[in-house]
C-alpha cells in the first residue's frame, strides 16, 4: 500500500501510517494492515492520519469497521488528525469523533491515559420553536390588523 507499510510499535502499541490519499483504490489495503495490527492480541491500535490529506468516505467505512471489530475484543481504535485539516472537519462531520477516539498528535494517543479531542455538542435549535416562529409572526400580524 503506498505510503503504509507494516504498523510500527511505540510504547508497545501498533501505530499504521496512512497515505497521503485514502480512497476506493486503496481503502481495503488499509482495512488488511488495521486487522493484521489488531490481530496481534493489541487491545489498542493507533492510527496516524497526520499525513493525510483527503480521505473519501471509503476510508472513513474502513477506521469505523475497524474500531466496531476491535470493540468486542476489548480494543479500541485510535485516530490521530490534525485539528482543523479537510480530514478532521469531514471526520467531524459524519459524527465519528462521538465514536472513534481522536487526537490532535500521536504523543496525546500514546500517551498514559491519552484524553481524546473531545468536541462540544452542536447547538440546535429546539423543533418545536423553529415551527412556532412563523406561526407567531403571522398570529402577531393578524392581532396588530
């Protein structure tokens, strides 16, 4: 797989380097290094996205297929992107930083107790107020005709 080669162990944890690229062309290549890391009996793999600059929603399937087989196990997956890159903003919103860990640099993944980038809830309007906002400025124009 280009720019992926075997994980690297840091701290006795897995860590899988991925392209540049993650695609259709590539996704499985990188979902068969994931399983052969996890496979290892490792309860946590650590997965580098730094160097990464667009990932399609073929790569993001593989990182959560990934994490849902190593749960079971007792595993986890982890991802490391960079805050506010075009992977991190896409990761965010498909809403897999409420299911994946993800940090900001692989010393915070690696780390004794790594605490995940953790994102505020979005604010939402309630549903009942965005329908009642028209109905009341058409009850309030009809009481002031």
């Amino acid at each position: 797989m280009p720019g992926v080669t075997n994980p690297v162990m840091i701290n006795g944890v897995p860590v899988v380097t991925t392209p540049a690229v993650i695609d259709q062309t590539n996704a499985e290549q990188l979902h068969t290094v994931l399983l052969k890391s996890s496979g290892d009996g490792r309860a946590i793999v650590v997965v580098d996205m730094t160097g990464t600059r667009v990932c399609d929603p073929a790569g993001f399937r593989v990182l959560l297929r990934a994490h849902r087989q190593a749960l079971p196990e007792g595993g986890e997956l982890r991802v490391v992107i960079l805050p506010g890159s075009a992977v991190s903003r896409v990761f965010i919103s498909l809403d897999l930083d409420r299911l994946i860990p993800r940090f900001g640099s692989l010393d915070q993944a690696l780390g004794p107790g790594p605490t995940p980038v953790i994102r505020l809830p979005r604010p939402r309007p309630p549903v009942g107020l965005q329908m009642m906002r028209p109905s009341a400025a058409r009850a309030g124009r009809h009481e002031s005709q």
